[in-house]
C-alpha cells in the first residue's frame, strides 16, 4: 500500500525493532525521510513542552548523520588574506560535547585516518586570538576548526591542504561516529546516577542516513563492519535506522546484523526497501530474512519498467552494465562484455560494448539526465531483451 513520506515515517517509528536497515535509489528521498522522521521525534503530536528548559543535549530525542549535518562544517579559505584552508565548524552543543568534554579528538582523528589515510591528519585549533578585518582582536574558540595536511613519516609534514569533497564528507562522518561511540558508551551504564553523563538520558533514536559518500570498497566495508558492531555494543533501549543506496554497504550490514551477538538478536533486525512511485507516494517493502537484497534483480525490474514504458535515460545504462559486471563474475566469465550478443563471426559488436561504456561512465553529473537518440534507446532494449532471454533470471533470485 502506497502511503506519503510523513507515513512511512511514522511506520518506522511505530516498529518495534532495534535496528531498521532501508535500500533506496539516490533520489528516491531518504533525507527528507530522515528530517520528517526527525519531525515526528522531536515534536509528536500532543507532545507538552515540559523538556524545552533543559539544555540542548539533555533534552535529545533524536542523533540523526545526513546531508544537512554536512552544513555544520564550511571551508574558509580566504585568498586575499593568503590563509590557508581551513575547515570550520559552526557552533553547536554536539561537537563541543565530544571535542571539547570528552576530549575524543584523537579517536576522531583515528577513525578518519582508517577510511582514508594514515598520513592524512587533520589538526583541531587551540584557542588563540588575532585581528579581524578591521583590526580589531577575535577571540577563536578551540575546536572551531580543523586545518589537514599529509605527514611525512620523519616527525615533518606539508603545509595546511584542502581535502576533497569525499575526504571531507569521511572526516564529518568520523566525528559523528566518535560521537555515537561515546553516547552508547555512557548509556550502557544501566542507572542514570552512575553515568558520567546524562546528557543523552532522553536519547530514544540514532537515523543514519548513507555515511559512504566517495569510500573504496575495501574502506566501504570496514565503515560497515564498525557501524553494525558499534550499533551491536548498545544495551540500552535507544534504537538505530540506517538508510543507504549502496548495494554493497547494505549487504555486508545485512550480514553483520543478521546474527545474534550478546545482548543483540537478530529478530530485533528489519529490512526494507524505499520506493517512489509514479504519483508521488512511496512503498516500504519488507525484505526477505534469509538472503541479502538481490540488487541486480531489482535493477532488471527497473531497466525492464523504462524499456516497457519508453522512459529511458542515460542512467540505465549504468543498471545494464551492473546486471552484467555481477552475472558475468557468477558465470565465471573474464569479463561482462563476454555476455553481450554476438556477431555472425562470433565476436561482440564493438558498437554495443562502447555505448554501455561511454553512457555508463560520465564525468559530469549534468550528463546523466541527457536524451539519448533514438539509436541509443533502440540499442539499450534490445539488450536488456538479450539478456533476459540468454540468461533467464529467476524473480526469486538471480
């Protein structure tokens, strides 16, 4: 049943799961799921304000990782003062509490150096005062910025460089996990009046929401492995949403949660997959229990839906090549071009192979929602026709 966003939220809410674990495409609206989920946290209906007196983490209902978390960290590099980059962080209670109380800017550091590189380093500020534009002396709080610069292995290292858009995105991600680390830590402490905290005693929810922007496979599955076994570690009652639109990071968390582990049953693990239908409502799917999500199949069905339909773009292209990079390593073929038609002289048509190369490889965001001609729609179904036919997928799996 097609439900709005806003009931899909409220569903997740309701599941009486510890852990819910959501499949969706890019695009398909995990983020705005993530802020309505947030909504009906923070503010349910009926909800008195007897908790808006207290300070901002004791009153936390909900710790939530997605696009908009990015926004509490902007570079400055202002040229005309010849500065060096640096990362600043807007002022909130979460990083003061983890950086500043907690004192965990070294774990923050390690965990980032794990996903990309152990020279990599980056460097929080001490406090410092210095002249603003006009002279005038500006205090600048410690821990209200971050400078990156590659060590050398000889105690040297180069100046103050900026790190790329996937490295900044892993660096934000790391301060988040420290984070999480931290609070399941505190709550694991069963009564409150022996925490050393009790900043996050009305913590109900964490909604992480695709933490894998830019990482290699290898740094891919040991992000997933930390966040399943981090997740695993917490023996209070707070629960865990993780929405991704990677296969791969969905499988191996799939693997990772669907297995008892102390405290942590798996019957207490749910997975779905996030639709958007065609008139703007959405389905949220129950995924089988027994097998990781057959992301191929479902890819079929997409490519299968344009073809029928006549809505093709670009993108599909990238679909095709995934179903044949994936059958192509089941069946033991060298490579997925092997799996392509075949000419009167046994050969691959070198035409077929490079339009499935050049579509599914675009450099530029933009290229991807560009018309194809109809040469290339005509190419396109007919191979997803071929392959059906050649190697006859089961609906039930691959």
């Amino acid at each position: 049943m097609s439900k709005t966003l806003i009931e899909i939220a409220q569903q997740l809410k309701d599941a009486n799961k510890k852990v819910q674990l959501v499949y969706a495409f890019n695009g398909t609206g995990k983020t705005r799921l993530s802020r309505e989920f947030k909504q009906l946290v923070v503010a349910p209906k009926g909800a008195g304000d007897e908790a808006a007196d207290l300070p901002a983490l004791s009153r936390t209902k909900i710790l939530y990782y997605n696009a908009f978390t990015e926004d509490l960290f902007y570079w400055d590099n202002d040229l005309a003062l010849d500065e060096e980059p640096r990362l600043r962080i807007q002022p909130n209670s979460f990083t003061d509490w983890v950086l500043k109380e907690q004192g965990q800017d070294m774990n923050v550091i390690t965990t980032f150096q794990r996903y990309t590189n152990d020279k990599l380093t980056p460097h929080f500020n001490a406090e410092r005062t210095e002249k603003d534009r006009d002279g005038k002396d500006v205090v600048i709080k410690a821990f209200s910025e971050v400078t990156f610069s590659m060590e050398r292995g000889d105690e040297t290292r180069t100046g103050n460089i900026k790190i790329s858009k996937g490295e900044e995105s892993n660096f934000i991600w790391s301060v988040f996990h420290t984070l999480l680390d931290q609070v399941i830590s505190v709550l694991n402490v069963p009564e409150p009046g022996e925490r050393e905290s009790n900043e996050f005693d009305q913590l109900e929810c964490v909604f992480v929401d695709d933490p894998v922007s830019s990482l290699d496979e290898n740094h891919l599955i040991q992000l997933a492995v930390d966040l399943a076994q981090l997740i695993k570690s917490g023996k209070s009652e707070v629960r865990f949403i993780v929405t991704t639109h990677n296969p791969l990071f969905y499988n191996v968390l799939h693997n990772e949660l669907n297995s008892d582990d102390g405290s942590y049953k798996k019957k207490s693990f749910e997975k779905h997959r996030l639709t958007k239908l065609d008139d703007g409502t959405y389905k949220l799917t129950p995924q089988p229990n027994d097998s990781p999500f057959s992301y191929h199949l479902y890819l079929k069905a997409e490519l299968e839906k344009a073809v029928e339909t006549g809505h093709v773009s670009k993108y599909h292209f990238n679909f095709l090549r995934n179903i044949l990079e994936k059958t192509s390593t089941f069946l033991g073929y060298n490579k997925w071009g092997d799996l392509l038609p075949k000419t009167d002289d046994g050969r691959t048509n070198p035409y077929e192979a490079r339009i499935i190369n050049i579509s599914s490889h675009s450099k530029h965001a933009g290229e991807e929602v560009t018309d194809l001609t109809e040469d290339d729609k005509r190419v396109l179904t007919y191979l997803v026709r071929h392959i059906n036919e050649m190697y006859r997928f089961e609906a039930n799996g691959g």
